[in-house]
C-alpha cells in the first residue's frame, strides 16, 4: 500500500447545528469513510458570505479517515450538508499513537 494512502486525516465540517452534525457523522462512520465523528455544539463562527459578514451558532464535526478515503467522504458530505458550499478541510496527521492510528486505517478501509 502506497504511504499517501496510508496517511491518516482530521476533516473539519462545520454544521448548521448538533443534529446535522450527528447525521453526518453517523452516517460517514457507518459507510466506513470515517473511523470516529466528535462534536463540539454551540461554537460561535463569523465568516464573510456573499458580501456580508455573517455571525452564526454552528456545530463542529471533527472526523477521522485516510487520505484513501477522503474523496468519497468529502462527495458523501456534500450530498448531505444542508450549506451551498460547506466547510470540509482536511488536516494530516504527522504523528499519534501508533494503535489509534491503525485502528482508523483498519475501520476505515474499503
């Protein structure tokens, strides 16, 4: 397997709130794109949109899957996002404990 597809993520989503961010995780984690969804409720963005600055409660889903797999999430969780154009980021992973990161490789392979 080559290294790249080995690399493990952390994909940012923000939500419109805690429950479309429970359906989205649950579902990536379900269809195997994701290893572990965590939720962080109530955060507090400001953001330019359209011209204007925009205020907004959101939640935050912090997903955890392989560079592999990103494509099919990211394609997953646009057809899902209720946002035009959501924020789906993905960050590599240097370095974890070595267990953890083989058990997201594991749950997330097809």
């Amino acid at each position: 397997m080559k290294k790249s597809s080995r690399q493990v993520l952390v994909i940012l989503v923000t939500a419109v709130n805690q429950e479309e961010a429970v359906k989205i995780g649950k579902e990536m984690v379900n269809a195997k794109l994701a290893a572990c969804a965590n939720i962080i409720p109530g955060i507090q963005s400001i953001y330019c949109w359209k011209g204007k600055v925009v205020k907004a409660q959101e939640a935050l889903l912090i997903l955890k899957s392989t560079k592999s797999r990103y494509h099919a999430l990211e394609k997953a969780i646009k057809a899902m996002h209720t946002y035009e154009t959501p924020e789906i980021i993905a960050l590599p992973v240097k370095e974890g404990l070595d267990q953890y990161i083989g058990w997201v490789r594991s749950e997330t392979r097809s």
